[in-house]
C-alpha cells in the first residue's frame, strides 16, 4: 500500500470539499451536522462499492441500499473554508484542518480558540492499495485516553492496547475472554480523552477489517492506532461530543434506530436443541407447557431450535419433519392457547441434498461461485453444518420473494408468528462469489455480512404481511450497524464455564455502546458440559436484568438447561424470573425510550456519570436504565459481594434491604445463593407490576410504584409507557411521575401524555423500609 501525501483542493459545493489526491484520487469531506464529518476517500475518483446498508439518518434503506453519495437525512449546515499553508473546514462546535503533506486534524470549539482532539500520525494517515483496494487509516494514541465499542467482543469493556478482527464467524463455545472474531461487524469505536471530551470513528465498509488499538507498536512513528481493510472503500464519520452517551445515540440515529418490538418479547423465552432434535419433537415441545404449569415459571414465548426441519442428523430449511412434528397447527394452538409464542429457527444456506436445492439453484437464488471456483459460476458451496451447501443471496429480489413465501407457507400459515434468523454469518471464503446486487453484481467479500441484515428484513416483511398492524418481533444472530433496526440480537453460542457471565456482561455492555441496544447471552452457557446447581442461579439471575432473556443450550453431554433442571434450587431460579416479570413495567419503558429516543437499555455506569472516574475501572456492575444498578454475583462459592456505587449526588438505595447509601461508597455485602444486588438512584419511581397469573400485556393485576427518595430536598421525574403492547401505532400512555421532597415531606404527581390510559388506573405505592418521610399508600394514574 502506498501512504497517501500529495493534495490539492479540487472543488467545493454546498456540503463538501474535494481533495485531489496525488493527482487521481478524490477525498471528499462532507460536514454532515456541527460535529459530525465524513471522510471519503474514491481510488482513481469511482467508488469501489458504490452503496451501503448501514447508514440511515431517516430510518429508511432502500432493498438495493442507499447510494453514498446519498447526503439527505443530514442537517448539512453551512461551514467555513479558510486556506492557508493548509485548509481548515469548520462549523460553530468543530474543525477539520487538512496539512501538508496530507493529514487531517481534528479539533473542537475551545472558548475562542480551537482544541485538538484527535489526529492522523505525522508519518502517514491514509494508505491505500494501488494494485487492490485494501486500505488503512492511522491515528495517534495519547497517554489517558479510553477506548470502547466494536460490539460484541471478547474482555474486557475498555479496548485499548489489544488487536481485533471484523469477520462474521459462527464461534461456537466461543471464550468470552479472548476469542476473536465472533459473529457481528461493528467497526465503530468510542474515545474518551483526558481533557478533550469524546469522539467516535465509524467506518463504513462492510469488508473484512482489522482494529489495532495499541498492540502494535513500529519504530518510525508516534503512537498510533490501525484500521486496515481488506478491500471496500475508506468511508468514515468522525463525530465529537462531550459525553459518550451523546456519541452512542448519535450512531444509532446515524444507522437507522432501534426496532420496538411486542412487550411479550420481555418475557422469559424458553430454549433447547434437545426437544426439536429429539424423535418426538413435538411432545417435547408441548410438554414444556406443562412443566412451566407445574413448577409456576412465567414465561412468554419459546424458540424452536432447527431440529424440526431435519433429515436424518441434517437441517433443512422449511422442511418440516412430520415424524417429529405430525401436526404443527395443532402445536402452534396449543401454544398461543396458554399465551406462549413460538418462534422458529431458520437458516439462509440450503445443504446440497435439500429437497428444494434444484429449485432454488434452477431459479438462481444462490451467491453465484467466482470463475476461478466454477468454471461454470454455478452456485457456490461452502462448508455448512455437517455438510456442503450454498447461500442464499438476499440482493436477488426472486430470492427475497421465495424467501418471504417460505416463512409464510412454512411457518406463519402453521401459526409460528415469529423467526430466529441464525448461522446467517455468510462464512463464503470464495472472494470473488458473486452476488446480484439488484442488478449490479457484487463480489460477497465487499457485503458479507448485508446478508443477514436483508435475510432478517425479508423474514420481518412476510411477518407484517400476514399479521398487519402487529409489531413484529425477530432475532439475528449475526449483522451488522442497522441489524438493531429489525431484529434482537444475543451474543452467540457462548461456553458454559464461570468467566463467561462475567465477560458476557462485558459483551452486552460493548454491544449497548457501539448502537445495539435490544441484547442479551444464552443462559446457562450453550456449548460444553451442563452449568452446576449455582453457576446455573447465577446466570439466571445475571440474564434476568438483560433485554434479552433466553434459556438456551445444546450441552456437549445432551443434558438440557431448563429452569427445573435442578430441584434443590429452583425456587431460587422461580424467584428471579418473577423480578423480571415484576420488573416489565419498567423493562418496557426502557424498550419504548430506545425505540424513541435512542437510550440504550443497557450501559456502563461511566455513561450517567461520568465525571466519576471511579466508575471506569473495570466491573461486574452494570446500570439497567439510568435508575438500576445491577451487581450480580459472578463468583463462584462467593460469600460476599463487594462493589463501588457510582458518584450519584442522590445516592443509592438497595432495592432489597431497603437501607440508603450515598454515592461512590464501597460496600461488601453478605450474599447467599438467593441473592440479587440491586440498587435504585435515589429520586427513582420504578414502576412495576403484580399479576396472578403470566404477566403479558393487560395480564397484570396491581400496579405498583416503587418510589425511591432522594434526602433532603429534590425533584426528580420518571416515566412510565404503556401501550396495548403489540400494535403498531397503537394508542399509548406516557406517564410521568414527579417525585419531590424536602427534609421532613415527601410528594408524588402524575401526568399523563398520549390517546391511551393506563392499563391499571391506581396504583399502590410503596416505599423503602429505611425511609421515615411518608406518602399516601395509593394514587391514581
């Protein structure tokens, strides 16, 4: 690769300046908002992929993508342009100066003057490829600064000094504290600087990547940091904000929003390999509806695990195995007769023996084999499950369509209202397999993992086809920034072991802060042995405070993790789920505020406070909202529990003892098996729910607002959503509970916004056991 230097201002227009580089190639910089550019670098001035399907500042993509030179949903402000020995290009808050030889500096407002906050190395930013397309960015490192985000990755939250890769691999009993890559591709990261606030890159380039974050050390340069990517354009959006909340929400709205799906999919969702794979899967399955009866589990929904569609030990796409499963219709009534939901696994790549392979490879439906695989550039064959098969390819409209056909006709039309779209990571290692690109081919290496963004928006568009006005709920395993506009999403097929919680909860949190809200892990590990009695509590109670809660396993010894599994401690399990299903008020709130206003669900402690700079040491704790404070026990045989409350200035009241503690304490806590530290910030209402039965929408009995005074004199203000829970655009209720105090007086109001009422319209309130100021025992709504 060849280090770019040479530069000349070509042009400016309206919202950009084009840059000729070395005589051939274009930069472009476009100032997208006041503290938002983008960076464009076009070899020999043509884009190498012309689109993308990440970027949606509107909320809309196109099925063929959106065309980068596409700049609408952006403010696009006037900006200044001052030549010099150099070029400076600033709005009010932020500015770009461009030196010779080629280097671009970053700089914020700083009262009159301006500050730098980040910058290209002095030997050397951009490099590119003159024989490819590989490229790579290097920017300097500085002493203090934090570094966060590329999603899912194994270790620790906090990046910096370690190398990463962006390959979507199926990372089956995946270590979660060094394995590397894994399912997801996120090349965004976060930066905290000692004194300069915040700023996030977000490369748009769906090609295979590498992130070298300080692990890499070269005797002729400064400290740096490295992207490098294996072919794509170098297409980046360089944002600066005070806090790193501001730069997460800033990208989710970037890339499109989060989906909202059912209030139902807040429930316990059941799992299992076993029953669908064993020989009378559907006994299996429907007894699992009696067993949750038996032993008073709440649970709202259960995914179907493959083994439905098997022949032999193999899987096949909408093939149902009528040996296994004699009457699904019948099943599916069952099911929705005790208000569980079933959702079905489907997967995008057809074996080579599936009944409707020859169909599909007639209609041209596969990523088509590059020449020098096929001579014939028939369908590609990748290694896939236990066999060989070829992928679907979600940029042809017909596959698009049999795909919708398929969901429907197999899987709707049988009354499984809802997909799990899994293996889709699209592991073809033939470069140069072709995919049609809606009528502009594409070689796969440049748009692996679109496909499982398209495959889920495919199974999401047949869903809203059949149950019109319903908001449909989906699961992807594998994707992309935009995934989170269609689907949930989990961690993958972990390894049952005790670190896995801990850097489980480290995944989620990077997942959370790179713009993927709707997350959670398989409980109770997937891959290896079965958990033991209290690895199993403790994982139950971890999952239970995650967007995402699903007991899944396929155990290497074909035990089953069930919440009955181990009777001794059941009841322990039996009393988290129910804090979950007492909690969903609460949960969905979260659920419709990251729908509506781009809050994460889930967040490090450092997000809220971060002026607190206790709060960044590595931990197991966790804020569920701004108001929770989740301190799970992930230690084995622990006895005690040991945790940093964050600096609030209100403090923090234990959720359980009902005893106040004010803000950066450390406190060691007794705990035994049944334990589930959780703190509120003080001024909270948290608004839960009781119910006599399942708690599904409408299904609650008494409302319940757990109010959480601040001392002495305050007012402070929570929110409380309701809806019907399952209707798109349906009548809602906004609720806002504004709790005040003084040193002897506690007060409590309500207000309510939107067309719809509160689903129960008194509420009981109640206070901790450590309060001495008073309120009425019930309010209405």
């Amino acid at each position: 690769m060849k280090t770019l230097t040479d530069w000349t201002l070509k042009d400016r227009t309206e919202t950009s300046i084009e840059l000729l580089i070395d005589g051939r190639h274009l930069l472009l910089v476009a100032v997208l908002d006041q503290t938002l550019f983008r960076v464009s670098l076009l070899k020999d001035g043509a884009w190498r992929l012309n689109r993308g399907w990440c970027v949606a500042p509107d909320g809309d993509m196109p099925w063929e993508g959106r065309l980068r030179d596409d700049l609408s949903g952006h403010p696009c402000p006037d900006f200044a342009v001052e030549e010099g020995e150099g070029l400076a290009i600033s709005t009010g808050a932020m500015r770009l100066v461009i030196e010779h030889p080629l280097r671009l500096v970053w700089q914020r407002k700083d009262g009159g003057g301006w500050a730098t906050f980040a910058e290209e190395r002095p030997t050397g930013g951009t490099m590119l490829g003159l024989r490819d397309n590989r490229h790579g960015h290097f920017l300097r490192r500085f002493p203090g600064e934090k570094v966060y985000g590329l999603g899912e990755k194994a270790g620790n939250l906090e990046r910096s000094g370690r190398r990463y890769e962006m390959r979507n691999l199926d990372a089956m009993g995946y270590d979660a504290e060094t394995t590397d890559p894994l399912y997801k591709h996120i090349p965004f990261t976060l930066t905290k600087t000692p004194d300069q606030g915040c700023w996030s890159v977000y490369y748009d380039n769906m090609a295979g990547a590498w992130f070298d974050l300080g692990n890499e050390l070269d005797n002729y340069h400064l400290a740096y940091r490295a992207y490098r990517a294996e072919d794509g354009d170098l297409d980046y959006y360089m944002r600066w904000a005070p806090s790193l909340a501001e730069l997460v929400k800033g990208q989710v709205r970037l890339t499109g929003g989060t989906a909202f799906p059912p209030r139902w999919s807040l429930g316990y969702s059941g799992s299992t390999m076993s029953y669908t794979d064993a020989p009378d899967a559907q006994a299996q399955l429907e007894s699992f509806l009696a067993r949750i009866e038996e032993h008073d589990i709440p649970c709202d929904s259960f995914q179907m695990s493959s083994g439905y569609t098997s022949i032999g030990p193999k899987r096949y796409v909408f093939n149902w195995n009528f040996d296994k499963c004699p009457d699904p219709k019948a099943m599916s009534a069952k099911f929705a007769g005790a208000d569980v939901h079933l959702i079905a696994n489907i997967k995008p790549c057809l074996l080579q023996d599936h009944p409707r392979y020859a169909e599909a490879a007639e209609k041209g439906l596969f990523v088509r084999a590059s020449l020098e695989m096929d001579s014939d550039c028939g369908p590609e064959r990748s290694i896939y499950w236990d066999d060989t098969g070829s992928h679907l390819d979600f940029t042809n409209p017909g596959t698009v369509d049999w795909w919708k056909d398929g969901v429907t006709t197999q899987l709707l039309d049988y009354g499984i209202g809802s997909t799990w779209n899994d293996n889709n990571e699209y592991e073809i290692w033939d470069d140069e397999a072709q995919c049609a690109g809606f009528g502009d081919a594409i070689d796969v290496s440049l748009i692996r993992p679109v496909h499982s963004v398209l495959m889920t928006r495919a199974s999401e568009e047949a869903q809203r086809a059949h149950a019109p006005g319903k908001r449909p709920y989906l699961i992807s395993r594998s994707g992309m920034p935009g995934i989170q506009r269609h689907a949930q999403t989990w961690t993958g097929d972990n390894r049952t072991m005790w670190k896995t919680i801990r850097y489980n909860i480290r995944m989620g949190l990077g997942l959370s802060m790179s713009g993927i809200y709707n997350i959670g892990h398989d409980v109770g590990g997937f891959s290896g042995p079965r958990p033991e009695p209290e690895l199993f509590v403790r994982w139950v109670q971890n999952g239970i405070f995650h967007p995402r809660f699903t007991i899944h396993s396929w155990n290497d010894d074909a035990t089953v993790n069930e919440p009955w599994m181990f009777p001794e401690v059941t009841h322990h399990i039996r009393d988290a789920i129910k804090l979950r299903y007492r909690l969903l008020p609460y949960l969905y709130t979260l659920l419709w505020q990251a729908a509506e206003r781009d809050e994460p669900m889930i967040r490090p402690a450092f997000m809220d406070f971060p002026e607190d700079e206790g709060a960044y040491a590595e931990c197991d704790e966790f804020l569920l909202g701004r108001d929770l404070l989740v301190a799970n026990v992930v230690e084995e045989g622990a006895t005690t529990r040991t945790l940093r409350l964050p600096a609030c200035p209100t403090g923090w009241w234990d959720f359980h003892a009902g005893t106040w503690h004010e803000g950066g304490t450390v406190l060691t806590l007794d705990v035994d098996l049944g334990s589930m530290p959780l703190f509120v910030r003080g001024g909270a209402v948290i608004p839960m729910g009781n119910s006599t039965t399942r708690a599904h929408p409408g299904a609650e009995t008494e409302r319940v607002l757990a109010v959480f005074p601040a001392p002495g004199a305050f007012e402070e203000a929570s929110l409380m959503y309701e809806d019907d829970g399952v209707s798109e655009g349906g009548a809602a209720c906004i609720t806002t509970l504004t709790l005040s105090g003084s040193a002897d007086s506690l007060s409590l109001a309500a207000t309510r916004a939107g067309e719809g009422a509160p689903v129960i319209p008194v509420a009981r309130i109640v206070l901790p056991a450590g309060e001495t100021r008073s309120l009425p025992q019930e309010m209405p709504l």
